[in-house]
C-alpha cells in the first residue's frame, strides 16, 4: 500500500508542477493511468 500511496502523491505533485508550466491535462490523464494500474 505504501508505495502506491507514495506513488500516487508523487503523480500528484508533479500534475501541480506541470500545471503550472500549461501541460496540466497530459500530467491528469499520467497520474489517471498510475492510479488505474494501482
């Protein structure tokens, strides 16, 4: 659990981060796909 829990914060953190750079969508449909497989 832990690391897919770790996972998942990453994936967020790094849409917020892409977010901000205006490739916020592409970054949403990762994490998606990440929590998916998790």
């Amino acid at each position: 659990m832990a690391p897919t829990w770790d996972d998942g914060v990453i994936g967020i953190q790094v849409a917020f981060q892409k977010g901000v750079h205006g490739s916020g969508q592409q970054a949403v449909l990762k994490t998606r796909s990440l929590a998916a497989r998790a």
